[in-house]
C-alpha cells in the first residue's frame, strides 16, 4: 500500500469515481477497484475483497457501500461521508431532472419514441449483468441448484424475497458449520456500535416519524417514506436484486406508475452515474407527482425516496465496517455469504425475464391463482421492432463491447428513427 492520501486527493477522487461510474454494479466496483487498489494502492487487494463480500451481504447498493467503505477506512466517518455521497450526488441529480422531463413530456410522442429504444436496450444490460454475476458467483453444482431454486420461487411460486435471501444465508451457514473458526483479535467496542446504530437510526427514522406525526401515515410521502425504509432492509443482492423486488411493488400492489414506466425509470437509471438505485428515486417523484399534484411534490417524493434508501446504508457501513475482517475469518459466516451471492444469481434472472416478458409483449400476467403461478404472455402481443433493437443491443454489448452508454444512446437514437419512419 502507498502512503494515506490527504482527505483533499481522496475527495477528488470520490468525485471523479461518482461522476464516471456508470455500468451497473459490475462496472462501477471495476473502476474503483481500478482507481484506488491498482492505480494509487490506497487499499491492498485483500482488504477491497473482504469489504466487497461484506458489502454484498448487506441490504441495498453494494458499490455505494463498498465506496463509503473504503472512505471510512483512509479518513473515518467523514471519509465514509465523502465517498458514499459523491458516489451518490452527481446521478441523483441527473436522474431528478430527467425524471421531471419525464413527468412533464413522458407521454410526447419523441420522447415516447427515444424511450422506445432504451427500453430495448436495458434487457441486454440486464442480461449482461446477469452473465457477469453468474460468472463469479456459480462456482459449484450447489451453486447452480440455489440460483435455479431462487428463480423458480420468485418467478413461478411468487414467495417473498427475504424468505428467499434467509434460507439461503441458512443453508450457506450451516453447510460450512464443521469447518474450523479461525482465531481473531477482540471485537470493537461494543459502547461505540451501540452509539453508532443509536446516531446513525434516529438520522434515518426521525424524519420518518416526522412525516407521519404531521403529515398522517396514509400522505404519499409518508407512504413512500415507510415503503423505502422497508425496501432498505429487506432487500439483499445489490441493485439488480432490489429491483426485482420493488418493481414488482411498486406497479401491482402501490399502482404508483405502470410497468411500462417502470422500465423507462430503468432506462433513465442506466444512462446516468452513480448507483442503478437510483431508479427508487424515479418512482417516488412519480407517486408524489401524481397524487400531490406539480413539480414540488415530485421532488419532495424524490427527496424523501433518496433519504430513506441511502441513510441505512451509512448505518450498516459504519456499524459494521470495523468487523469486516473478523468475518472473513469466519466460515460459517462467509458460507452464508456465499449462498446468498448464489441464490442473488436467481433473483437476477428473474428479474430479467421480468423485464423482457414486458418489453417484448404488450401483455403479460401470472397464471392461476393457486400456489403455482408463473408469469406468461400473450403471443400475439410480441412487438417485432422491440425485439429486433433488444437483439441489436445485445449484439453490440456482449459481441462488440460498445458499453452500456453508448448501446442506450444507439438504441434510443434508433427506436427515434424507428417511430418517425412509422
């Protein structure tokens, strides 16, 4: 490792990593990995590894948390701070603008048009995604078992995540129950993380608790309030396994935007930087917008959705950054996370199918209403043009390796075309 950088070098860099971290979860680590282990050694290689697999066992984004991470450990809390917002900030902004475009135009016909297009383009991203977790994830039958296990709870039976995320952590935990602990060096305080959830819990709750004392717990704002905070505990797996859980939310049971919207928001986040979670934001401004009525309530509703998302993730980072290495020495500890980081790959899959089923069919809904209901849907719905720019899409990002930005900004420019010429 080279010599602690000034907290002035180190903000610098948290700058320059949010306003180019675009890609995805998988991109984003890359270049982080790349900016402050291989370029300025500021993490040695086992270190960034270990906060990585802690990161992924928390709930919400990892990169975000890994970045606060590693800004905790050069500089402490104010590090963490640095980092996590500046990896945050610069896409949120962007996203709230778009998504008050978006509010405002959604539904002209050339913005419809450029939507189009990038509706087309995110199934290949997710789907690459998918290729890249499945990659380093599924290194065992075992593995292979619990991702297809995963898919086939959420996609046909329809369980609840957690339970989902739970028996694999379980299952992983006990699988590993015979193998030797390894001896470590005493715990941290216990005073001290007692005080840090105790701070960090009333930064998120408080103003929850604010917003249904005057407010009322039926407001929008209050509703989507609790909603996110729900969503940042339960949802473990990164931004692409968050999504499946919460698109599904927020379309069939909150009717706060419909699932072709819901793909648009997809869309919006995977043209900007910063973490793919950022969507949460999208979906807020539009349940505010709608049921509040005018921009100033969108972006409250977008205020309070970025609020509840990312302050748990300052409260799990700093609580638990200082057991990081403890837990790698731990089998039955890591086992869990490794069945988790398999049982993710499920999620991931469903999600893309998710995804794709309403990007290529302009109907799809869930067969039966027993046990045993997966999503299917009507043939005669397939939309050629879709799935003829989805094939372009994954042409030029898997074949080609264009990227993600310019792969939106092809297809967008071609579903333009596509619409003006029909």
């Amino acid at each position: 490792m080279t010599a602690q950088p000034s907290f002035a070098e180190a903000f610098r860099v948290w700058a320059r990593i949010g306003v180019l971290s675009f890609g995805g979860p998988a991109g984003q680590i890359a270049l982080m990995h790349r900016e402050i282990v291989e370029e300025r050694g500021w993490l040695a290689e086992k270190e960034y590894l270990s906060a990585l697999n802690f990161c992924m066992l928390l709930p919400g984004p990892e990169a975000m948390q890994l970045a606060t991470y590693a800004g905790w450990k050069l500089h402490g809390v104010r590090g963490g701070l640095a980092a996590g917002l500046l990896f945050v900030l610069p896409g949120a902004f962007v996203v709230l603008a778009l998504s008050m475009l978006y509010g405002a135009f959604g539904n002209l016909p050339w913005i419809a048009a450029i939507f189009f297009g990038i509706k087309a383009a995110v199934l290949a991203i997710v789907i690459e995604a998918l290729l890249r977790v499945a990659r380093r994830a599924l290194k065992s039958n075992i593995d292979w078992a619990l991702a297809g296990l995963a898919f086939l709870a959420l996609y046909a039976f329809d369980l609840p995540f957690p339970l989902i995320v739970v028996a694999a952590a379980v299952f992983g935990f006990f699988r590993a129950r015979g193998k030797v602990e390894a001896a470590t060096t005493a715990f941290p305080s216990t005073r001290r993380l007692g005080l840090t959830i105790a701070i960090w819990a009333a930064i998120w709750l408080v103003p929850l608790a604010l917003l249904a004392a005057t407010l009322g717990p039926h407001h929008v704002l209050t509703e989507v309030g609790v909603f996110f905070s729900k969503l940042a505990v339960v949802t473990f797996g990164g931004a692409y396994a968050v999504l499946s859980y919460m698109a599904q939310a927020a379309v069939e049971q909150k009717r706060w935007l419909a699932a072709p919207e819901m793909i648009d928001g997809l869309g919006l986040a995977e043209t900007t930087p910063g973490p793919l979670i950022l969507v949460t934001e999208f979906v807020g401004y539009l349940a505010a917008l709608r049921q509040m009525g005018g921009i100033w309530g969108g972006i409250a509703g977008a205020l309070v959705t970025l609020w509840m998302t990312f302050a748990p993730c300052f409260l799990w980072i700093f609580a638990g950054a200082p057991y990081i290495e403890h837990i790698g020495k731990r089998p039955r500890l890591s086992g869990a996370l490794a069945a988790i980081t398999a049982g993710v790959v499920g999620v991931i899959l469903n999600l893309s199918v998710w995804f794709g089923l309403h990007v290529l069919f302009g109907k799809v809904e869930r067969l039966g209403s027993g046990f045993f209901k997966p999503w299917w849907p009507e043939w005669a719905t397939l939309d050629p043009a879709v799935l003829t720019l989805s094939l372009l899409a994954a042409v030029v990002l898997l074949r080609f390796h264009l990227g993600i930005p310019k792969t939106l900004a092809l297809c967008a420019g071609l579903g333009l075309a596509w619409k003006l010429v029909v």
